[in-house]
C-alpha cells in the first residue's frame, strides 16, 4: 500500500507472535485435559498459569503491537480514517500495558479490553483499508 517505514514490520511480528502464543495456550489447554494430568494437581497448575500467561498477556502485548504498527503506519500514509487511528492507539496502549498484570494483579481487565475491543478494530481496519487503498491507487 505503498508504506514506507517500520510499521509493517512491526505489524507483522505482532501478528506472528500473537498467533504463535495462542496456539501454544491452546495446545496447554489440550494437554490440561488429557487422561492423567488431569488427576496431577501440581502438574494442572503449572500448565494453567503457563496457558493463561501465553494466552493473557502473551496475546494482548503483541495484539498491541500489530494494531500499533497498522495505526500508526496508516495514519501517515492516511489510509485509515482518523477515528479509527485514534482507537487503535487506545487498544494498542492498552495491549502494552496488559504486562502490568504480571505484576499488578489488578491490571487484569487491560488484557479484555485489549481482545475485544481489539477484534472489533481489526474488523473495521479490515473493512477500511482496502477500499481506501484502492481509491488512493487510482490517483
């Protein structure tokens, strides 16, 4: 789409990490519910912090990171409508602060606010993006 920066390459290592994180969470979440590790209290422990930690914050600062990176790269380049900028520096804002979770319990809802609000923006984003990209093309 013609941008010319780090941003793409900020995004797409947002978006690698955050699928690779949740398909680990997942396959823990697999592994919680075999036969006999189940019955392992200490075992089932360990694997659910391990699947919350990569599926929690592991999620939400790399989501951050990818919604940043479209955010700000497309704002430049004006490929996105400004609202719709300014509410993916907000998710993303939130997203990077999720870490604070692993320190402060109490910033545990950073990590929803960035999932959910964080799916509705990339539907939009993806709505957004390739007509405008095209219009701009035909310049």
């Amino acid at each position: 789409m013609g941008v010319r920066s780090i941003g793409p390459y900020i995004t797409f290592l947002g978006g690698l990490i955050t699928a690779i994180t949740l398909t680990i969470s997942a396959l823990i979440g697999w592994v919680m519910a075999y036969p006999g590790v189940a019955q392992d209290g200490a075992v089932l422990k360990t694997l659910y912090y391990m699947g919350f930690a990569l599926g929690g914050v592991g999620y939400s600062v790399p989501m951050g990171l990818l919604i940043a990176g479209v955010s700000v790269s497309a704002g430049f380049a004006k490929l996105l409508p400004k609202w719709l900028i300014w509410f993916g520096i907000i998710v993303a804002i939130f997203g990077e602060t999720s870490c604070l979770t692993l320190i402060f319990p109490g910033a545990l809802p950073l990590i929803p606010l960035t999932r959910f609000p964080g799916f509705v923006w990339l539907i939009f984003a993806g709505f957004k993006l390739p007509k405008l990209a095209l219009n701009k093309s035909d310049n």
